[in-house]
C-alpha cells in the first residue's frame, strides 16, 4: 500500500521565506499565520500593534517555525528599506513579498481635501508598497523563482463609497502597479499578483471605517450571503504565493462573494 503524502498544495511552501506587511492585526496577520501553518519562515512587519505580532511570534514558535517580529513606518522610505533589510537578514533571503500595508485614513469628499491629507492616504496605501518592492527586489531575484502578492480592494474596483476617493484611487493604482511590475520583473523569475477583497468583517479597518448598517445593507447585496472572513483572503493570498514559479502573473483575484467581476 502506498503512503499518503499531504497534498502539494499544501506543501509546496515549506521553508519559504516571507516577508509580510502590517501583519500585527486584521488581514495581515489571518496571511502570516496561513503561511505559517503552510510551512513559511515569516517575518511580520508592523506599525502599532506589538500585541498581534507578538502573538504570531509565539504561533510561530508553537509551529517549529522561525519568525521574526520588525518595527517601521513604511510610509516613509528610510523606514521600508531598514524593514526589508531586517526581514532579509532575520529570514537568510526572501521569497515571497506580500505588501499588505493600507488604510483608508479618513473619509473626505473632493471639497475636503487637503494636502496632508492627500499625501499621507498614497504614503500608506501606495508609496510603501513602492519602497518595500524596490528594496525586496534584489532578494526576490536572488531566490528565484519567487512571487508577489499586493492586497488592493474592492474599492479600487469600483470607486468605492462616499468618502473613499482617495483611497479607492490609490487601491486602482495598486492593480495597475501590480500589472506593470508583473512585465518588469517576470523575465527574472518573480511573478507579481494581486487580491482585492470587498467586504471583509473582524478588521480593524471596518470597524473603524464601516457602520453596522453599511455592513448590513453590503451583505444584502452579496449573492453567496455572508460577509467575506480575514481567512479567506489569507486563503487566496497563500495560493498566489504557493505558485511561486506558476504561470499566474499580472492577475487580479476579486475575492467579494460575487459583488463585482472584472
């Protein structure tokens, strides 16, 4: 009788090393645990929320696996370059890059406006990804084949709802940026992808920024029926990640329970 072997896909990360952004909290830690349980080495960026990575650092040992805890504002560049160097000397390299770092800031109409404001929203949403990226890249390249994954939204999509105008922009642009750099960088062996989730409940980020009754009337509208859970995306991004040297690039995977497709 043959032996059973656990299914390749859930095996095809083990020992890969990941760096994942903003994962004390919410949708980036469900995506640093995933690839925990995966078999990933993960190093967890993050702003604010010790307690989260902490946590994580202790699933992690729990797991047998090695993990690593960094500290930076990514928002500014001497603070993604000091992460990514961290990451990569903790971890011995880099093979997978999920840049998971985003926030809506605020919501304000077009009148709203100012140049504080407009600033700080593409530093979090967009900037970060871009001085995290350009400093992993090296790495990445060197551990080849390797993958990206950029967390977008929904809101990048469609527009988002009233308020949501500069972060759904910098979430379009996160798409796009996510279709450029898959041309650039897949000659030398990174595949670059992306997730936009629609609603996703037990998030900070909606329940600082979505009332119940938005949330409510949202669900209403989402034909399979429920809100979308932190570990669906973490799900989706994972295997994005396990096909590191598939034929998946420049893609966008809508994970909103049937709201919108492109």
């Amino acid at each position: 009788m043959l032996a059973m072997s656990a299914p390749d896909h859930l095996t095809r990360l083990q020992g890969k090393r990941a760096l994942v952004t903003a994962a004390g909290q919410g949708l980036g830690a469900a995506i640093a645990e995933e690839l925990l349980l995966r078999g990933c080495e993960v190093a967890i960026h993050y702003h604010r929320s010790v307690a989260g990575a902490e946590a994580l650092i202790a699933r992690a040992a729990g797991l047998g696996r090695r993990a690593c805890a960094i500290q930076a504002d990514l928002s500014l560049r001497r603070g993604a370059e000091d992460c990514v160097d961290r990451a990569v000397a903790a971890l011995g390299g880099m093979d997978i890059l999920v840049n998971n770092a985003g926030d809506l800031v605020g919501r304000r109409s077009l009148a709203e406006l100012d140049e504080d404001f407009v600033r700080r929203t593409f530093a979090i949403n967009l900037d970060s990804m871009i001085w995290v990226t350009q400093r992993a890249r090296p790495a990445l390249e060197a551990a080849a084949p390797a993958a990206i994954v950029n967390l977008a939204s929904l809101a990048g999509r469609k527009g988002g709802h009233a308020g949501s105008l500069l972060y759904s922009s910098a979430k379009g642009a996160v798409i796009t940026w996510t279709r450029a750099l898959a041309g650039e960088l897949g000659p030398r062996g990174v595949r670059v992808n992306c997730v936009a989730p629609g609603l996703i409940l037990g998030s900070a980020f909606h329940a600082t920024h979505t009332t119940p009754e938005s949330a409510a009337a949202t669900i209403a509208g989402i034909p399979v029926g429920r809100a979308g859970r932190p570990d669906d995306v973490a799900r989706a991004v994972a295997y994005l990640a396990s096909e590191y040297d598939g034929f998946i690039t420049g893609a966008t995977l809508d994970l909103n329970g049937g709201v919108y497709s492109a």
